[in-house]
C-alpha cells in the first residue's frame, strides 16, 4: 500500500489532532482538577494547576452537601429521555415524507426548520410562559420536553432525511405494490432499514437535551425535587463562597450516564454517519 502522506505531513496532522484535543478536553480536565482540590486552594493566589491535599473527597462529600443530587440526576435523565422518544416519534415520519413524497412548499419548510436552530430558546421564553400559564404546564416536566423537543425536531429531521434518501425506492414500491399501506411500509419496510440513521437521531439528541436544560428549567420549573442537574447545581455556583470542587464533582457525576451510554452505541453511530458514503 502506498502512503500518499509524507512524514511531515502526518507530523502536523497529529499536531493539528492535539491542538483540536486541547481546546475540547482542557474544560473537563480543569474540572477534574478543580474537583480534587481543598477548597481554600481553589481560591489561593497565586494560581497553582497541582497543589497539596488534592483528593477524592469531593465526589464523597458531595452527596450530603447537596442532598437532591441524586433527583437533578435523574431528573436531567428522565427530561433528555422524554425529550428524545418525542423528537423521534415526530421525526422518523417527517423525514420520510419530506425525503420521499413532492408536496407544495417542501423546501420552503426545509428551509424553516433550519432556520429555527438558527434562533435560541431564550427569545420564545415569555411565549413559552403564557402558553404554558393557560394550560396548567408550568413547574411540570413537559414545561421544559415540549420546548426541548421543539428545538430539537428540525435538526432531527434534517439528519434523518439525509440517510432516507439513501434507501432504494424500489423496496418501498415493492411493498406498495403487495397492498401494504403507508403505515404498514414506514413501520416494517422503513424503520428497520433506517436504524443506523435513527440511532443517529436518537444520540445527538439526547446529547442535546441533556447538555441544554438550564435556560428553560429555570424560566418554568421552581420545585426543587424537579430542576435537572444544571438547575439543581446553580445555587451553590452563587457567591464568593461557592464551593467550587463540590460543584465540579457533581457536574461529572452527573455526565456519567453519557459517558457510560456512548461505548455502546459508538458501532451504530458511525455506521449511521457513514451509511451511504459508499455505493454499493
């Protein structure tokens, strides 16, 4: 095999990776560190990355100094669950139609709903609350699923429509012309064809909605045993006595159920992104 590269070339590509590594893992790192320091080290001057009596206690003690983490856990769990069955039960058909039927105004609708993640949910949050104030939803879970799962169906449908348009019509028209109904076809023919595409979906959004909660929770949810973990962590974020290394720990406690889901879905997300890139 020849190696189209030449060594200096694969010198500044891996120098590239480290840079693009660097700038995407020296948040969570600093966090790392943050969360094994004594408090009064935090706060020292001058600055010190290493300092005496780092430890693990934090991720410990972290559990009685804010006693509801185990709520703002699961609540930000359940609230991205929630979020991302309802963004793919809009989403799969949405997808479908608009990659496979000519209607009246499709690309202007596209074209919509890729505008609308151009917009942050902070501009809809009075709106938000007056609907929300009429229908009795406010201080409830689906004040914070219906918006999330709103701002999350178009770049959904936008992903899922890509990898429809890469399933052969004539499965479809096969099945059409046995008497399936469309129903029958999107349910048994579409769905198990498109699942690489869907655990795509599913993924980005959940990752999505778990990462995006604070803005809303904290404009319609007020319960403490209801806040998800950003909210949850805010009031101890407060002051200039702030104890940052409880903070830190239970912030990467509380990606843990990422980090954990990610290695099993890895093998179907990459087939999903890649399904298509090759022809058969």
């Amino acid at each position: 095999m020849i190696n189209k590269y030449r060594w200096y070339e694969i010198v500044g590509i891996y120098i590239g990776i480290a840079i693009f590594l660097t700038f995407i893992l020296a948040p969570f790192i600093e966090a790392f560190l943050v969360s094994l320091r004594p408090w009064r080290e935090i706060v020292s001057i001058p600055y010190e990355v290493f300092t005496d009596g780092m430890s693990f206690d934090a991720y410990f003690t972290v559990w009685n100094h804010v006693p509801l983490l185990g709520h703002y856990i699961w609540n930000s769990f359940f609230i991205a669950s929630s979020v991302t069955i309802l963004t793919l039960i809009a989403v799969i058909p949405a997808a479908w139609a608009f990659g496979r039927f000519e209607f009246k105004g499709r690309e202007v609708l596209l074209t919509a709903f890729l505008t609308i993640t151009m917009i942050g949910p902070t501009v809809f949050i009075l709106p938000l609350f007056k609907i929300f104030l009429k229908f009795g939803l406010l201080d409830t879970y689906w004040a914070v699923i219906l918006p999330g799962a709103t701002f999350l169906i178009p770049v959904g449908i936008w992903l899922l429509r890509s990898y429809m348009l890469t399933i052969p019509r004539e499965l479809e028209e096969a099945a059409w012309v046995d008497g399936a109904s469309r129903l029958y076809i999107l349910r048994r023919v579409i769905i198990p064809i498109a699942m690489p595409g869907i655990a795509v979906v599913a993924i980005a959004t959940f990752i999505g909605a778990y990462s995006q909660q604070f803005v809303i929770a904290f404009a319609f949810l007020w319960t403490p045993e209801m806040q998800p973990l950003p909210l949850g962590l805010y009031p101890y974020a407060e002051g200039s006595v702030a104890r940052w290394n409880d903070v830190m720990a239970a912030s990467l406690i509380g990606i843990l159920p990422v980090m954990l889901i990610f290695p099993f879905v890895q093998r179907r997300m990459v087939a999903g992104l890649t399904a298509g890139a090759v022809k058969q």
